[in-house]
C-alpha cells in the first residue's frame, strides 16, 4: 500500500491561513488502512483545527467527507455537490489523490494534510517500513524477493558494497544490509549464480511522468 | 598497453607496485596539494586522488589530479558514484583524459549520510560495477554508455576497489572476480589489518585464475595511535582490526605507538612482497603524508622505477 504520514499540525494551520470554510476530504484505501487520511484521522484533525481556530480567535468551518478512492473519478463524483460551498479543500490522501482533487476542482485551492510517504508493508498495528520504489523494472525474481533499488541505501545493482556492517548496513546498523540478505536467502535457495553476473546499467522507467493502459484496454489500433 | 600510464608500465613490466593517496583541500588552496604532492614524489607510483572521500566536499578529484601532473606526479583519479549521474561521469572522463588522466579508480562511495551534507540526494544512477565497466567499453570499443560512437577514445588504466573483509565475506572474492569480468584492469583494497582472513582471500584469488587478469595491489594504513585503531575497528563499516593488533600497539607503550604501527605496515609490506598474486601495494598515510618517504624508504621499495 501507499504509506503517508500527516503533517505537522502547524504546517496544515498555516497553509489553511485566511480561509473560513474548509472541506476536509479523507480517503478509504491505502492512507485509511495505515492510520494517515481515513475517516477517523479526518475527524481527529478537524477537531485539532477546531479549537486552535477558536482559541486563536479564528475560527474555522470545517466539513469532513471520506471516500473511497481519492484516485478514482468514480468516487470524487460524491464531492460534486459539496466543494462550492468551500473556500479551500484540505485532502487527506496521498499525492496521487490530491492531485487528482486538483484537476477536479481546479478552480478551488488544495492542501496536502499528509506526507506521502512510500509504498510499504503493514509490520505491525502503525508500523510501516517501505518495499518498494516503483522502478518499473522489477528485478526481484534475480535477487531472491529483495528489492536492492529500495533495500540498499545506494540502490545497487551489483552489491554488496564494502560498508556492509556485520550484516547491516554502513548507513546504520539497525538497518539490515540488502545485499547481504540477498546472498544469504540466494544462497540457501542454490541460486547463488544469479548474482554472480553482472547486472549492467539500468534502464530507468521512472524519470518522466509515467502512463500505463493495459493491454486489453488499449483501442485496436494501438495494439 | 591500454593506457601506457606509469603504473600500468611498472606493473606491467613486472615491478612491485607502491601507490599513495591524497585528499585534496577542503577549499582552494592548490598550494595544499602541491605540499602533500611533495612527500609523495619519487616514492610512489601514481597517487589516488579521493573525490569527496567520507561524503565531505572537497576540491573535485579531477582538478586535484591536474594540479598533480603539473607537480610531476602520475594522479589515480577516483570517481564514485554518488555525486554524478552518467552523463556527467563520462564527460568528466573525456575532460580528465583530455588533460593527461590515465588512471582511474571507480568506487559506489560512501553514503551521504556520513558527510557534510547528509540532505543531499545520492545520485547512484550507475553503481561501480557499472561504471568499471562503462570505462572499459568507452576505451575498447569507443563507446560511450548510450551506445554512441566516442571520437578519439579516452585510454585509462582502470582500477576498483576490493573489501576482503567485509560480510558476506565468502562472496568477497566473487564480486573481485565479477569486477575482473566488468574490466578492471588493477584493484586497490580495502586496508588490511586481518592477515590471516587476507591470506585466505589472495589463496582464493590465485586459485579462481584472477591473479593472471588483475593486479591487486594490497591496502596498508599505518595506524597512529590506539584511539585510531579503536575507531577504525568499531566506527569504520567493512573493517576487520584484530583485537591482538590493538594490544600490540597499546603494549609498545607511550610514545613508541605509532612507531609500532609503522613497524606492523612494515611486516605486513614484506609480506606482500612475497605473497602469490600481489603485485603491489597502495599506501594509504591519511593525513600523514610527511611519513611516506620514510615508510617507502624503510620498506625496501626505492628508488621507484622510471620509464
């Protein structure tokens, strides 16, 4: 999933600055199921914002509304009849979702409420490390299910580098190091010769804004 | 000869090879470099230009390196691949060709997050492997990375670095021989303090054949003083300092320290004289440049060969 992280409540005060009526859009998917942007985190902020407007004399109007998918048209719909009655929208999703708020509204100011953070694995109850960064050229079935662009901090293609630490990495050593995993679980497996090739120059995927249609979803003719 | 630099000619012709290193200023003093330059002179072969060596910005490795060649001295320039993306490492290969680079060392680099500037954006487009291997295809084939033909191809002598030390140490001298098969045509390693696991990895080394198509030059780095030799054993990632040197040197006692340190680089340089698939040794003094004429001198190794 894609994992956020809220903001600092002064950066959110402050980007809200001189607006009144404020629509707090939460989403259901990935940043509900890691605590950031669902409706109870929507809730909790709006309280947040509630008193410090009333203490400092400002008050704001806040509205909430959580929908399913911020990144689906098919959800924003349910927004329609609300936005006009906004001076801003505050968005709780991730930078994918806001942005596709933007372009729905796009006469109505957006805020980011969180950070988006990585797409990562649920480890515990809040508790989130990253797996992936979505290079668009996935090399984990030679390198033993470990991804060494996003494990390895200087995303190496032919590691271990000589930092390697007692088996962590030189960066810390509570964070383990990718490659020494990667030879460890290889070479259980027998697949040790997977690594020992080199692996040449990547051909990076993710350096321009990126547009995907599925095969079966393209017109005929661009088949 | 692919580069006819002086260290290719003197490992080629089948001399020990001594290699020295040189950190460049922390601002612009070329007069700094000339200084350290100084030491070096005469006792070395070609000395290893770092390039923002521990993630600190420095004077760039390659300006260093010019400064080097107008003092007389053959550069090893090193390049690491945090700071530069594809392109501008093979256009500052061209440059440094250009002005009579002939050495090179490619290494991944150490982690930005050691440095002075921990934001900074490590760029690691290409890691080291890759980039050994860029530079050989750019000298052999004349081509650069994207497939283009280079005019006039830069010949450089290219060097990696080797950690025999570090975990998964039973892999170490797999990925020296992958580095060998990527185009290294000398190795630089790590520095040695842990003979025994050194012996091991040269017996492996000489038994997979990589002696025959790589120089390995050995790694020594005189210890100072104890406290430097506790750091390198507990702060320094990938090092391997035996307890029993540490007491070796705690025991020589006051003031003699590092006098016993440069005895052990002694013992150890001896050894590598003798040792099968060593062809040379590279000096690392950090900050202790002044001490090389008298290392060079007390280990045997003058005068260097001239060609």
């Amino acid at each position: 999933m894609i994992v956020a992280k809220r903001k600092p409540f002064e950066e959110i005060k402050e980007m809200l600055k001189g607006y009144k009526k404020v629509l707090n859009v939460g989403c259901g998917t990935c940043v509900a199921v890691c605590l950031a942007g669902g409706e109870k985190e929507v809730d909790v902020l709006n309280i947040e914002l509630d008193m410090a407007g009333k203490l400092d004399e400002n008050p704001i109007e806040l509205g909430a509304m959580t929908i399913e998918r911020q990144c689906d048209r098919e959800y924003l719909e349910a927004l329609d009849p609300l936005v006009d009655d906004y001076d801003a929208i505050l968005s709780m999703a991730c930078g994918a979702g806001i942005q596709f708020l933007a372009e729905r509204y796009p006469h109505k100011p957006i805020f980011p409420a969180v950070d988006t953070t990585f797409i990562g694995v649920n480890q515990g109850v809040g508790w989130y490390e990253e797996r992936c960064r979505s290079c668009g050229s996935c090399v984990l079935g030679l390198t033993g299910g470990i991804c060494p662009v996003t494990m390895c901090a200087k995303g190496l293609y032919n590691g271990p580098c000589g930092g390697t630490n007692k088996g962590s990495c030189e960066i810390d050593k509570d964070q383990p190091c990718a490659w020494y995993l990667i030879y460890e679980r290889l070479s259980r497996q027998g697949r040790l010769d997977n690594i020992l090739k080199f692996s040449p120059a990547t051909d990076w995927q993710n350096q321009i804004p990126r547009t995907l249609i599925q095969p079966g979803y393209k017109k005929s003719e661009e088949v | 000869m692919k580069s006819g630099s002086n260290l290719e000619k003197v490992l080629e012709a089948g001399h020990f090879a001594f290699t020295g290193e040189l950190g460049p200023p922390r601002g612009t003093n070329a007069e700094e470099v000339r200084k350290k330059a100084q030491f070096l002179k005469g006792n070395v072969d070609s000395v290893n230009i770092t390039d923002n060596q521990t993630a600190v910005v420095r004077m760039s490795s390659w300006a260093a390196s010019l400064i080097l060649i107008s003092e007389g001295l053959e550069p090893n320039f090193q390049m690491v691949c945090r700071d530069r993306n594809r392109l501008a490492m093979q256009s500052d290969i061209l440059g440094a060709y250009a002005h009579g680079i002939k050495n090179m060392l490619c290494l991944s680099g150490d982690h930005q997050k050691f440095g002075d500037h921990p934001q900074g954006l490590g760029v690691f487009d290409i890691d080291s492997m890759q980039l050994i291997n860029m530079v050989k295809e750019m000298r052999d084939e004349g081509k650069f990375l994207g497939g283009a033909d280079i005019e006039d191809p830069p010949k450089i002598f290219i060097g990696a670095a080797s950690n025999p030390f570090a975990e998964p140490v039973d892999f170490r001298v797999h990925r020296l021989a992958k580095k060998i098969a990527a185009g290294a045509d000398f190795i630089q390693t790590q520095c040695i303090y842990n003979m025994d696991r050194f012996r091991i990895f040269m017996k492996q080394a000489v038994d997979m054949g990589l002696t025959e198509k790589c120089y390995i030059l050995a790694g020594v780095t005189p210890m100072k003083s104890v406290g430097m030799a506790r750091y390198m054993a507990n702060s320094v990632p990938g090092m391997d300092v035996p307890d029993s040197l540490i007491k070796r040197l705690k025991d020589a006692g006051k003031g003699k320290i590092a006098e016993e340190g440069i005895k052990f680089a002694l013992e150890q340089i001896e050894e590598f004289k003798e040792m099968e698939g060593v062809a040379g040794v590279h000096l690392m003094a950090i900050e202790w440049e002044h001490k090389v004429p008298e290392i060079a001198e007390r280990a045997g190794v003058l005068p260097r060969p001239t060609f």
